[in-house]
C-alpha cells in the first residue's frame, strides 16, 4: 500500500500516510494541509468508519435530511470529503488548521484485529496524537474533535494524558461503558451488537472488493486484500458476545471507560437533550467529574449529526481550538462555562450559565398517588399500590395542568417502592409531557423522530447505591453484583432519569410512566439505513434482548407502592425565572 500526495481543492492532501504503533502495525491516514509550508495545530480523529468511505454514500439518510434542511452545512465546501461524523477539511484547512484521519485498526485501510474502545486502540489513538504532534508540519498542539465514536474515544485516551494533546471536544460522547452505552441501569442494551454488524462490519479491512471505493482516490475503502469470512471472522472480536459475558461492572468495562481524576487537558463537552440512551450522560459526567481546570458544556437539540456541522457547531469549534491550540486572545476566554439552547415547543433558545447543574435549580419532588394515579408536589398521606404487568405498558402518573410556565432543566431521579411476584423486575421510567388536549408531546431526538422527554431504567437486582458517588438528583449503582428479590417484599428503588431541559407551557402537564419494557410511541416509526430497528420513540437503543430478559424471571407480576411509608416521587429540576 503506498502513499500518494496531490494539490486539490485549495489543499495539500496525503493520501494513506503509514503511522507505526508500537507492534510495529501500520495503520493508514488522510492528512489535509493548507499548501503553504509552515507549522499548523492539528485537528485529528481515530476511528472505525473508513476514511475512504463518503458520508453521502455510507449514510445517505443522514446526509439527505440534513442537507435539504441545514443549506449551511454544505455551503462553503464542495463536500467531496465529507465523512461521518469527522470535520469537513474544507472548513478547516483555509483557517490554518491540519485535519488528520486516522483508520482505527482493523478498519478501512488499517490492518489487524478490530476490538472497538479496547486498550489496544486507545494505545494506539495515543501514539496517533504524538505522532501528529511531532511531524515537520505541526505547531505541537493537538486537538480531537469529532461525534460519537470520535468522542468516545477521546475520553479514553485523555485518561493517558498525551503530552502532545492540547485540548478536545467530545462531541455528543458516551463515557461509562457500562453505564452508558452496553447496560442502562444493569439490563443489557441490544445498541452495540447491532451497531458492530451494520457500521463497523461493512467497513472492516479486508473486505477489498466486496467492499465501498473511495471516490476521491478510486482505491477501495477497506483496504487491497479481499479476504474470505472466515479470514474476516478471525480479524475481529464478537462484540455482541462480549458484552453479554460481563453483565457487571467488571474490568471489561472498566478498561474502556475513563479514569476522570487523570482528564486534565482542556475541554469543550458537547452533549444533545434529545440522545437518550447512548450519549448525553456521558457528556454530563464527563463535564462535572473530570479534572481539567478549563472544560465547558454546551447542549443542543436536533439530530445527533446535525449541530456539529452548522454554521452554529464549526463557529463554536474554532472559537474553543483558535484559543487553545492557536493561543489567540479571542472571546473564548471570557466563554461561561455553560452554554445550553434551551428546549421550548416551538424551537431553542440560547443561554449562558455557570455551573451544571444549575446553582439555581428547586429540586421539587412529584409525588405518585396510588388512587388517582397523579402527580403532586404534595405528599400522599395514606399508603396505597398498583398492580400492573412486569413486561406491559405499566402505569402513569399525570400531574394537574400546570398553572405557570415552568422549565425543567437538569437530570431527574425517580425513588420508587416496589415488589414483583418474582425474584427480578426491570423499571423503564419515562418523564412525559402532555398539552391540554392530551396528546403527548415528543421531540427529535438525536436519532428519534418521536423521543420523550426523558428516559431511565433500572434492574432491581443491581438496586445497590454507591454512596460516596450518589446524589439525590442523581443516583449512582455500583453493578458489582446480583440481589435477587424476595416475592412480594417491598423494595426502595432508585432510578436515574438523564438530564432533560424543556419548557412547559400553562395548561400543560408533565406525567411518569413506569413500565415494564420500552417505551413505544403510537404510530408509524421511521427507517435509517445503518440501523436495524424500525425508530418508535427510543431508536435503536432497545432492551429486549430474550436472553437477558426471560420471561420466567421478568414476566411476573410487579406492584408499586405509594403514600405514608412508602412515598415514591419523581425529583424534578424546575429552574425559576431569573429577575430582569
């Protein structure tokens, strides 16, 4: 495989170029430079999508729907180099910026054994950046940027602390492994089996000829060699196996999770309300617990690739990097740490705070009531239950219309006294929002056209508290072990609901669900190519996996308990409004 350079489009491109790890492997990069020799900061990515395939190809969905409704995002570019979810170097090169695109192992144009977020490939991103940071070509400083996988990822390798990492944005980035990404609240997701097959598989080295063609160089994406199934079979791990071998909060996950004390590079942690199920709890943990000095939080709406493309998301990007890894005295140093667009019915409003949560939040708890199925901020003197079926649609709760304005902004929790007729039960708790005519009201969401306000679930057998890193507003399992139910004894369950933000309008009313698999809105779904499912309110992030859910064990009976001894509520963030 050799390595080629041309001038185009106003670039200076290296195409291929051979980074060596430290196994003596090479793996194969993209450099973008601008055509006059001097020394640049680097904007790098590392990942698993094939440098060589094109956005409009690989996910023509995505790409269609944002082109037609964001006319900005391809404005400005010829977007021949437009992949998912890395910057367009179009965008970034005339601004004296270098952008390097690093084909993680065992993908596209690298070779070797594909074992996503291992220690192997945070290794390897590790000395990607140190490379990128020594070439003739380079200021020294290095800068990850980059949705998703690309953001995931960067939470790894911060923890090793590159020397030549000189800030980041992890945009839209799950963190926790386990909790994040492969169990919600200690019942197994069916997300990354899924995803492996149909975003990972169709790009992985050796493929060759059955594989995609880079259209900007006509060589084939996922390298020279077309190898047989069974060569391809041995080149990769079986995700969907793995995670289901580790159903606790072992070293497997562990090793691909960060360590927060050791992040203490700079960063800008970009985190979508609308993400349930895969990123946004990541962005917020990743913002309050890690050691930087200077890191900020910015959340948005809209789809999960969207925003980071927009004229909004790239003038957000080079105001952070020019700062960082330009060292010009721009107004990002005088940034509040918090940056939101504030959810209302009608669209997004920008805010500046200081501090996530907010200082200002009145932590309000909505009490359940047994008899009418309402929620109140007025406590329920007597005891009462609800029997309902462990695998159903399960039981809401609906507040009163209410009688202001009210924005909910910040992570929930929901305390909920519980039994089953069996030694297990799985809650999916939905916080819902209702107008006065009844009818739901859903958000797109990252994925979902159709997504709820906020999501949370939990295991009643991974009920355990860390109390060191729990709070009331958000409670932290440790998933260490197993404690089965004892039929028909009351339990105190603790269930995180991830950060949500939206303004509720008078007369509406804000409700709790608590069922028994996931939730599902009416109606016809939506279809994307590059995933499996048809999207009916949670995308693909479903929970319905038989073997982790047997119906003998999860199909029983669950009763939930509330009023006098037993006073199950949901805590709400409710923010007052600031005096003008």
């Amino acid at each position: 495989m050799s390595q080629k350079s041309e001038l185009r489009d106003g670039m200076r491109i290296h195409w291929d170029v051979p980074i060596t790890m430290d196994d003596d492997l090479v793996l194969r990069a993209d450099i973008y430079r601008p055509p006059q020799e001097g020394k640049y900061p680097v904007i790098l990515s590392y990942g698993p999508y094939a440098k060589g395939l094109a956005f409009q190809e690989g996910y023509p969905d995505q790409w269609q729907r944002m082109a037609a409704q964001h006319p900005d995002v391809t404005e400005g570019s010829t977007n021949k180099y437009q992949n998912w979810e890395v910057v367009d170097p179009e965008k970034w090169v005339p601004d004296g910026y270098v952008c390097v695109r690093v084909d993680s192992r065992g993908c596209g144009r690298s070779p070797e054994y594909v074992d996503p977020f291992s220690p192997r490939e945070t290794r390897d991103f590790y000395l990607c950046i140190e490379w990128a940071g020594t070439q003739p070509w380079s200021n020294g400083k290095v800068g990850l940027l980059g949705i998703s996988y690309y953001a995931i990822n960067q939470w790894h390798v911060a923890s090793l602390q590159p020397p030549h990492l000189a800030a980041m944005i992890p945009w839209e980035g799950a963190a926790d492994w386990y909790r994040d990404m492969t169990y919600h609240g200690g019942i197994r997701s069916v997300f990354f089996g899924n995803w492996f097959k149909k975003q990972v598989m169709t790009v992985q080295y050796g493929l060759g000829k059955r594989g995609y063609v880079d259209p900007n160089t006509g060589e084939l994406a996922s390298g020279p060699e077309t190898l047989s199934d069974e060569e391809l079979a041995r080149n990769r791990t079986d995700l969907a196996a793995a995670i289901k071998d580790h159903p606790l909060d072992d070293r497997y996950h562990r090793d691909r999770s960060p360590n927060w004390a050791k992040i203490t590079v700079p960063l800008l942690s970009s985190a979508n309300w609308g993400g349930q199920g895969l990123h946004p709890r990541g962005n917020f943990e990743g913002f309050t617990q890690a050691a930087s000095k200077q890191k900020w939080l910015e959340v948005h709406g809209l789809e999960h690739w969207t925003e980071f493309y927009t004229r909004y998301g790239v003038t957000l990007q080079k105001r952070f990097f020019d700062h960082f890894l330009k060292g010009l005295d721009n107004d990002w140093k005088n940034q509040p740490r918090v940056q939101l667009q504030i959810r209302r019915m009608d669209g997004f409003v920008r805010r500046l705070e200081t501090e996530w949560p907010l200082a200002r939040t009145c932590w309000t708890r909505f009490y359940l009531n047994p008899f009418n199925r309402s929620l109140s901020t007025k406590p329920v003197d007597t005891e009462g239950s609800i029997e309902y079926e462990a695998l159903g649609d399960g039981i809401t709760f609906m507040s009163p219309p209410l009688a202001e304005e009210t924005e909910i902004t910040g992570p929930l929790a929901a305390k909920l006294f519980s039994s089953s007729s069996t030694t297990d039960a799985d809650l999916f708790v939905v916080f819902r929002v209702f107008d006065p005519q009844g009818n739901e009201v859903v958000f797109q969401g990252a994925l979902d056209p159709h997504t709820p306000i906020g999501q949370g679930w939990l295991r009643a057998s991974h009920r355990k508290l860390d109390p060191t890193l729990s709070t009331e507003y958000r409670p932290y399992h440790t998933h260490d072990g197993v404690e089965p139910l004892t039929p028909g004894k009351i339990y105190e369950l603790d269930v995180e609901i991830w950060p949500t933000c939206i303004v509720v309008p008078v007369g509406y009313r804000i409700a709790l669900t608590v069922r028994g698999k996931d939730y599902e809105h009416p109606g016809k779904g939506m279809r994307i190519k590059s995933f499996v499912n048809e999207m009916r309110g949670c995308g693909p992030f479903l929970h319905n996996d038989p073997d982790d859910r047997p119906e003998a064990l999860f199909g029983g009976r669950n009763t939930l308990f509330a009023g006098g001894r037993n006073p199950s509520f949901v805590l709400v963030p409710i923010i007052p409004k600031r005096n003008v």
